[in-house]
C-alpha cells in the first residue's frame, strides 16, 4: 500500500482549509470532495483534476466541519457561528440550519444509514442527534462530568466534546474530549456504555474501522493515534511517529491502512497490519487539518483516492494502492 501525490491546488481557499469530506457517488456524477475554510465558504471539487464545481456560501464566520449522507445527496457544514447548515449538494439549496449552541461545532457525522446526523457539542460536554427526515433534535448523549463539589471552568471545558464517530453498522458512536478520553455509547438505548483511556490530550479525531465494528483508531494532541477495541474496553495498541499533535485521522476503505494529518505538516500513511508508519508526505508546509479517503463506488471507479487539507491554504489530493 502506498500514497502518490496526484494534484495540489495552492490557494484553493482564501484561508487556512480546516475541513474535508468526501460526498459519495450519485447515479449521475462521481464522488466529489468537499472542503471548508475559515474564508466562510465551502467548496465542490471534481476529483482527479481537482477542478472547482461550486463555491458555496451561507456562513457568517469560518467553516470548521463537513459531513456528507451516504446518499451523496445532501451534506452538512458547521461554522465558528455555532450553526450548522444542511445544503443540497447539487444545487447549494438550503435544506435545514440547525443551531448548535452554546459553541461551533468541531466534529459531525452522519449515521451509516443515514437516518441521523450526530453532532460533537462542544462546551455543552455531550452530542446531539439530529434526524434527518424532519431535522429535529431527537437525542442528547452527555458525556460524565468529573465529580467535583463545585464544577469549575477547569474541569468543565476538559469535557469539551471535539469529534464523533460512527462505528459502521450504526449501533455505537463513540465521541472524543478535550481532557483525551473517549466515550463510547448504544445509541438505540441512549446509553453510555463506557470510556476508554489512553490519551491525556485533546481527542481531536476519530474513525471505526470500516471491516470490523469493534475496532476505533483516534487521533491526539500527544502525538499518538490508538487502536481501541470499542467493545472490550481494552487500548490494542499506540502508534506514534509524528512530531506533533494528530489532527486528523481516517480509514482506507479495505480496512488495511489508515491516514493521519499532524501539525508537523506532515501526511501519514499507517500499514494496520505492521502498526507503523509507512509513508510520510510533506506536501503542505504548514498544519495538516483534515484527512479524508474517498468512499468507494461510482462508475468505473477502482483507484483509491486521498485528500488532506491545511492552513496553508492548499488541498492536495493521493492516489492510493
């Protein structure tokens, strides 16, 4: 397995790009990659050529998180304005705008089945589940405050809820704080079921492994990205190799690899199997916000594809193998 450099677009945005998602195949287009910016825009590019589809507009402060529906109809940005709006990917309607108070949200993802999208909330230490056929809240998992007489600003933005993530068959989501731990829930019940240790910094990033539910990689401020059995309880393992905090995390499709993106500038290519990693990609020359492999599926499609973004204003995109 091995990452080549495709395309890089300098200055893609007019800022730091802090987000990027990939919206799936339709029966008439390709899988497109979305990106948002602190510029308060979000913008389709056509893979391969990195072409610019739309720029899309509607926030008042900078884009901070994407998430797309498995349909690839519709998708989701949040903004430093604490709202999150729900567009048609195709014509940049808005479909829904959700408040997200009482901070932006840094974290979101839609359910597999897209019946739901959770949203990581922030200084309100907990996540909220929206439905998507009416766009009403339907659900608020708190996260375990840290038993204090008297709950200070201290402990209280520890328990900042920064990522989220969806484990594939839909059943568990499993969120990611400020103080590095991690809360794994039953989502049907509406119940915690239980934390998992192993980072003492923030829990920026968060991804299940598409081929085995129980298996959850996070991304940290220390440097590390663990391998967590999310049933078990248990840390399978700690990898480490970049030199400053883990931004960004994601799982290759075939479930054999996975790519970070560090404040080292670096990209990150990590063989599971090995539990190392195998590549380091320098393209950007400042922090690697967002990592993201794009789904499989689409007509003809059978190259893996790569993207990452950075504050560097750039979005480079890797063919994987």
């Amino acid at each position: 397995m091995k990452l080549a450099g495709l395309k890089s677009i300098e200055n893609a945005h007019e800022d730091s790009v802090w987000a990027a998602t990939w919206v799936p195949a339709t029966e008439d287009r390709p899988a497109l990659l979305l990106t948002g910016s602190l510029d308060e825009t979000v913008k389709l590019w056509r893979p391969d050529e990195l072409d610019l589809v739309r720029t899309n507009t509607g926030h008042s402060l900078g884009v901070a998180a994407l998430a797309a529906h498995p349909s690839g109809i519709i998708a989701a940005s949040s903004s430093l304005d604490s709202f999150v709006r729900v567009f048609d990917v195709d014509t940049n309607a808005t479909i829904a705008v959700l408040e997200a108070p009482p901070s932006e949200v840094w974290g979101m993802q839609f359910e597999p089945k897209g019946t739901i999208l959770a949203v990581a909330g922030g200084s309100s230490a907990s996540v909220k589940l929206w439905d998507t056929s009416s766009w009403r809240l339907i659900s608020t998992l708190s996260i375990p405050r840290p038993e204090a007489p008297k709950p200070s600003e201290k402990t209280s933005s520890k328990k900042f809820v920064l990522s989220v993530a969806w484990s594939p068959n839909g059943k568990r989501l499993a969120c990611g704080s400020m103080d590095g731990t991690i809360c794994v829930f039953d989502v049907d019940r509406s119940k915690l079921l239980h934390q998992l240790e192993g980072h003492n910094m923030p829990a920026r990033s968060l991804v299940f492994s598409p081929v085995d539910p129980r298996i959850l990689f996070s991304g940290s401020d220390d440097g590390h990205v663990n391998m967590h059995d999310a049933e078990g309880k248990t840390l399978l393992g700690s990898m480490s190799g970049h030199t400053s905090w883990v931004l960004s995390v994601d799982a290759s499709p075939d479930g054999g690899a996975i790519a970070t993106g560090s404040s080292d500038r670096t990209v990150r290519l990590w063989d599971l199997k090995m539990r190392a990693a195998i590549q380091t990609m320098s393209n950007h020359n400042d922090q690697v916000w967002s990592v993201a492999f794009r789904p499989p599926g689409g007509t003809g499609v059978r190259a893996g594809r790569l993207a990452s973004v950075s504050d560097d204003k750039s979005v480079s995109l890797y063919d994987y193998s």
